[in-house]
C-alpha cells in the first residue's frame, strides 16, 4: 500500500502538500485558514510527564471539598461529587448525568487516555488499542468542561458571599492544578505527530509478526 | 495528480479522525490507520442538523418560561427563570457576574441556534457566499457552545451547598432539564454541521 503523499484540510477538503512546520511554527489552509498542524517541542515526553501530574492531582480535586459555606452554624462542604448526588436527589436525573460526565468522567479519562497513549509513543511500545484510544481521546476532548466548572464555582462563590461565609476547602487548590495541568497538555498535545507515530508503531509492529 | 481543489475532485477521502488520505476506489472502504469508515462528507449532516437545531429550538422556549431553580428562604420558595436570575444579580450590584452569566446562558444559546439555522440556509440556497468568514462563523460557534454549561455547573453546586434544611434551600427547576438539553443538543448539531458543504457549493473556486 503506496501512502498518499498528500493532506486535505478537514475544513475545507483542499488537497494540500504536507507542510512541514518547525517548533515554533504553524501551519494554516491556505484557502480556509484552518490551523493544520502546530508542532511542539518534545510534545510526546511533555504530554507524558503532564498526565502523569494529572492522574497524581486528580484524587485529591475529585475527593476533597472544593468550597463550603457556613450559615448560622450550618456547616456543609461541596466536592465534585456533591453536586451529582444534590441533583440525583432532586430527581434530575438527566440534568445530574450530564454533570458526571463533563465535570467528572470526560476529564479523568481525558488524562488516562493522555497517560496511555503518550507512555506507550514514549517507550515505543505498540499496543493494538492505540488508534481506538486516540479516537476517544479527540471526541470526548470538548465534553470535559472543567474550565467552565471552574468559572461557575467563582459565579456561585459571588452569589453566596452576601448570604453566607465561604471557606475554600485543599479540594479547590487541587482542582485549580487539575485545570492547569489540563490546558497544558492540551496545548503539548501534537495530534499530527501522535497520528504519525502511532501509524510507525503500528507498521513497525505488523513488519516484526 | 496535481494538488489543485478539492481531495474530494481527486476521489480522495479525508478520515475525519486521524486525516489520513484513502483512494474512494478502496474496498473496503476503511482507513488504512485507524481502521475508521470513511466518508467523503459527515453522512447525512445537513439532516442531522435540521433535526437537532429544531430540537434545541423546541426546548429553547420551556428553558425560559419555567423556572430554572427555586431559591426558598425559611420555608417561602423562590422560584427563579434564567432571565429572572440575571435581573436578581442586576439589582443586586453585581453587574459583571450579571453579564457574565447574560452571555453564557441567554446570548450564547439564542446567536448558536440562529447561527446554525443560517448556516444551514446557506448550504440549502447554495448562496454565493464568502466562504472564509463563514467557515471562521462555524468555528466561533462551534467553541462557544459548551460555556453555556456554566448555569448548570452553577445549579449543581447551588443546589449541594445551599441546603439548610429549612432554613434556605435551592432546587432545580424543570427548566434546567430543558436548558442542559439545548446546550447538548446545539453542541450535536455543531458537530454534525459539516463545514466543507459551504466550500463545495462556491462555484467561484
């Protein structure tokens, strides 16, 4: 099988020579401006050590309380969890599934699939489940929502300050990491070079049985 | 072969997830990579995303009319509906928050929908359009989306933190149902939209 020695834009379908970018720079459609291919430096050892951080930081953001408020000696402590189970309580159901999975699901397994992927590119191990998994990886990538979880705890804080007192519990400093950590391996990521290497790994593999 | 338009007028096929070129003439008619079936075009995205854009539209209107949750202060309920909420933060001075929440969850959802709906026009009528800027539309629309989710996030934890037994509580309303869905159903839809329809119908190209 002669590989095709060309690119099409996912945008705009325009066949194009590959380019080449160098560390640095980007590579756009000439015709749609779609940003093809932004190579990174040391993206795969980068993507690496970042899940790694992230699998470590996500126990502690996912277990322990984030905020709590205290009102006339009420006390109580929201975690992750504590909102999924509030809603589930309330019977909203569909409302508390939809919670679960992008505030909770999608972002845990954005990072072990992250790990998997970039651990078995890094130790040049091909595992018959790496195209499967790069494929979940890119469409379970915009359901993970922590960013906007993020921004709607400040939105509650705000609302609550006036009728209650607020306390941030290690949980939140913890999440605070698990954002960063995420939106760095987001920007590491190279899917371009994942793709190649996963399709040498493969080849490499096929050529050796 | 030269690289001049389209991949699709030199039958070749783009796999929509590891974009690896395959020859339409391959059977089957798989990628060599990823072993993903091919497409030339998102099969059926201008129906999917009619049915999904109605969707949202139909669930647009209960997530506004009912009430999005229901705060209740020593046993008196509250009940609150998205737009109600945001004139409660206005006259309680915190107008950033206000705004804040004005875009994620009342502009954000009506400009995606009718942003939708003319895309999907201008595939339909075949308009001679600039193709650039409506593809850089599609893109807006497509990243904008999720923020909406900001209410719901704001729901859950609400509803966790603030629930003194009878003292004050909050609880969901049926619009936060209806809200969640408008914002899942207008993410499908973007992502059914298959923004090289607006390229293929230019006849200038």
């Amino acid at each position: 099988m002669n590989k095709i020695p060309f690119d099409a834009c996912p945008e705009c379908d325009l066949l194009i020579n590959p380019a080449l970018p160098v560390v640095g720079e980007k590579a756009h459609c000439p015709r749609c401006g779609y940003l093809l291919q932004r190579p990174r430096k040391e993206s795969i050892d980068r993507t690496f050590a970042l899940s790694v951080a992230g699998l470590i930081v996500m126990f502690p953001a996912n277990l322990l309380p984030l905020v709590g408020i205290k009102f006339l000696s009420n006390t109580r402590d929201g975690t992750l969890w504590s909102g999924v189970i509030s809603l589930f309580a309330e019977d909203m159901w569909a409302v508390a599934i939809l919670v679960f999975l992008s505030s909770i699901l999608f972002p845990v397994l954005n990072i072990v699939l992250s790990l998997l992927i970039s651990g078995h590119l890094y130790f040049n191990r091909p595992n018959p489940h790496l195209t499967a998994w790069m494929r979940w990886l890119q469409h379970i990538d915009e359901w993970a929502m922590l960013e906007i979880y993020a921004l709607s705890i400040i939105v509650a804080c705000v609302k609550l300050a006036s009728m209650a007192e607020l306390k941030f519990g290690f949980g939140l400093y913890a999440f605070i990491a698990l954002l960063v950590i995420t939106a760095m391996l987001a920007s590491s990521m190279d899917q371009y070079l994942f793709w190649q290497r996963i399709d040498q790994l493969n080849r490499k593999n096929r050529h050796e049985n | 072969m030269k690289t001049e338009g389209t991949a699709l007028a030199q039958g070749l096929i783009r796999c929509h997830d590891c974009g690896s070129l395959t020859r339409q003439t391959a059977k089957p008619l798989v990628c060599k990579i990823c072993g993903n079936h091919l497409h030339a075009r998102l099969p059926n995205s201008f129906q999917r995303t009619l049915a999904l854009l109605i969707s949202g539209y139909a669930l647009y209107i209960p997530a506004n009319i009912f009430p999005i949750m229901t705060v209740s202060r020593l046993g008196v309920g509250e009940p609150h509906t998205i737009v109600g909420g945001i004139i409660e933060l206005i006259h309680s001075d915190m107008i950033p928050i206000a705004i804040l929440v004005f875009v994620a969850s009342v502009l954000v959802p009506l400009l995606k929908l009718l942003g939708i709906s003319l895309l999907l026009l201008n595939v339909y009528c075949r308009w001679q359009i600039n193709a650039r800027l409506w593809t850089v539309i599609y893109r807006i629309i497509a990243f904008v989306g999720r923020w909406s989710m900001l209410d719901i996030f704001m729901i859950s934890i609400l509803v966790s933190l603030v629930d003194l037994g009878g003292v004050s509580q909050v609880i969901a309303g049926p619009a936060a149902t209806a809200f969640a869905a408008v914002v899942v159903l207008t993410m499908f839809a973007a992502k059914s939209f298959d923004p090289r329809l607006i390229w293929d119908n230019q006849r200038s190209l």
